[in-house]
C-alpha cells in the first residue's frame, strides 16, 4: 500500500477573489480523514496547475484553456470600475461603459474579462497583474474595470467601486482533469453542488436495506376476521333485541 492510499488527500487551487472557506468547511464536516489543502494561483497558471498534477481540482475564472480539462460554471460576478473617491464617477450608483470614455481604464495582463470593445482610453502600457494595476488607481493614473470580488479583496480606504451596467460578468467554476475524475473529484463536485451527505453521485453513503417481508401482512389479514367476529357479535346483539320485542308489551294502567 502506497503512502497515497494510507493517508489520501485532496489539493484545491483557487483564482484571487474567489473564496472556498465555505465549502472547505463542508468538506471537513463530510472527509474530517481526508485533508483538504488550500492552493492559491493566478488566473493565468491555473489551468497549467491542473494539467501538470499540481491540484486535483481548481477553482478558476472563465474563459481557460479547456485542452484535457473538464469544467462546471458554478456562479457569475457583477463587474464594477475601480476609482478614486473624489472621482466624479463616485457620485453615482452605476455606470455604463460609455461613461468611461474619457478616462484612462487599466488592462492588467492577468485581466479574463471578455470585452468586444474595451471602455475608456488604453494607458501606455499593460500593468503587469490586477495588484500594481490597484496601485496606479490611487495614483490617479486611471481607473479599472474588475470582477466585483477582486474590488474587494484589493480594497483600499482612498478608493471605492461601483458597478458597471452593460460590462460582461466574471464566471467562476470548478475545473479538473477530464481523465481524473475522482471518488474525491465526485465528493467536491456534490458539495459546490449543493447535494446532501447522501446524494453524491457514485458515493453512497448509506448501505442499501435488503428486501423483507411486509410486517404489516398477517396483521392485516387478521383484521377483517377480527372485523366478522364483531359483526357477529353485533348480529346476536340486534337478534336478542328482537327477541324481546317478542314478548307481549305491558298495558299502562
């Protein structure tokens, strides 16, 4: 028996922004013998992780190379403009991407937003990751168009987001080796799934109850004989009623 099969394991990569705490509990409740480790990626090496054998499974941003990959969209997120809070646009709840036409708007190289035409005017050049991209915002260099959890994981008090009406959304899922489709792989699946403790695909966890007689069988044969020994009584009953109305009725004097 190999040390894998003594003490089996499960490897979860995961994009930033994106927050498994809940169903990293759920596992824990459901495996507490199987340990579940936390592997924080890029969005850009995610795939690559997966293909190489580095996670069994990842929680990754859509569009990824799908080459040997299967996938399950699990949630979309708004997209918001990231801006300074004395920027005009902080004056309104929401906006369109033609109200940004005159401002700078950042394209960081690990961006996975999929535009047809990109808002605002592009800057000189690409920042290198969503984090120094965060930093020319409050440097007043431009503004940024993000998935609204990556907003929030890079928050910063001299900046605020809001969101962006007609940008496209940011979709999450769960990716794996299409050729390692696992007992484990199974057991994450139904939890970001929702599935109970006893529906996971392929893993019951209950045995099955063997076939038996019907306990209620003789019980219930036994009441309709119960029943005519009742009906017999109550016919002897009415019988002795008649009975007595044989006899001759008693004059009132």
């Amino acid at each position: 028996m190999t040390s894998s099969e003594e003490t089996p394991s499960f490897r979860l990569a995961y994009v930033p922004g994106v927050t498994p705490t809940k169903w990293v509990r759920i596992w824990n409740e459901r495996l507490p013998d199987v340990p579940l480790t936390l592997m924080g990626v890029s969005a850009a090496e995610a795939s690559d992780v997966l293909r190489g054998g580095g996670a069994d499974a990842g929680l990754v941003r859509l569009p990824i190379d799908r080459t040997g990959l299967s996938a399950i969209p699990l949630y979309a997120e708004t997209t918001v403009v990231v801006i300074p809070k004395d920027h005009v646009v902080a004056a309104v709840d929401e906006v369109s991407a033609e109200d940004l036409a005159d401002d700078i708007v950042l394209h960081p190289l690990d961006d996975t937003l999929e535009w047809e035409h990109r808002p605002g005017r592009p800057a000189i050049e690409r920042p290198a990751t969503t984090a120094d991209a965060i930093e020319l915002v409050a440097a007043g260099v431009g503004l940024l168009v993000v998935p609204q959890s990556l907003a929030r994981l890079h928050h910063r008090k001299d900046l605020t987001y809001r969101p962006v009406s007609d940008a496209p959304e940011s979709r999450v899922a769960l990716s794996w080796l299409e050729d390692e489709t696992t007992d484990l792989v199974e057991d994450f699946i139904g939890i970001v799934r929702g599935r109970t403790v006893n529906s996971s695909r392929g893993r019951p966890k209950t045995p099955a109850q063997p076939k038996g007689k019907r306990p209620e069988t003789g019980g219930a044969r036994r009441k309709p004989a119960a029943g005519k020994a009742a009906g017999k009584s109550a016919r002897s009953g009415s019988g002795g009623a008649k009975g007595g109305k044989r006899g001759k009725p008693r004059r009132r004097s």
